[in-house]
C-alpha cells in the first residue's frame, strides 16, 4: 500500500484501520457467537476502530506533551546552569580585578 519511500500519515491512518478491521473480522470468525452477539459485534466494528484510534491519537499526544515538558525543562536546567557559570566566572573576574588593584 505504501510505497518504498515511506507511508503518509493518511496511509498509516488507512492501513491501522483494515488491519483493526482484520483483526475484529478474525475475532468473530473464529469464535463461536449466536448471529445476534455477531451482528452486535459487526455492527460495533466501527466504533472500536475509531475508539481505538482515539486512544491512541490520546496516547501519542500524552507523548508529545511529555516530550515538551522534559524539553522546557533540560532548557531550563541549561539556562540555570549557564547563568551559574557565568555568575562564576564574573565572581572570578572580580576576584582578580580586585588583587590587581591591591597590588598598584
């Protein structure tokens, strides 16, 4: 379905979705159900597919929204760790101005 290249995000989208679709079809034939529990089954198929879908689309952005706060915080740990640096380094500057002057 996908070429070599990769598969679009519609490809994806399209493929889970007849696998999902496989897998529920799979599920009823191989199981044995009374034609209403089946037709009940049938007739769900859609909103699994898509409560599955939802999940995971709720799954994938729990996962960027984690990502960005890991981020926000190395960037923070980072900038606090620069300004302390410099705070040392201009602590040091000071130190050496200050003998530099002491001894003219």
């Amino acid at each position: 379905m996908c070429p070599t290249k990769g598969c679009t995000s519609r490809d994806t989208d399209i493929l889970e979705k007849f696998v999902l679709e496989k897998i529920i079809q799979d599920f009823i034939s191989t199981n044995y159900f009374d034609d209403y529990i089946q037709a009940h089954i049938e007739n769900k198929k859609e909103s699994l597919i898509d409560m599955i879908t939802q999940k995971k689309a709720e799954l994938k952005q729990n996962k960027n929204e984690e990502k960005q706060f890991i981020k926000a915080l190395i960037e923070k740990v980072d900038d606090t760790y620069i300004q302390d640096k410099i705070n040392h380094l201009l602590e040091k500057e000071t130190l050496l101005l200050n003998q530099i002057n002491e001894k003219h």
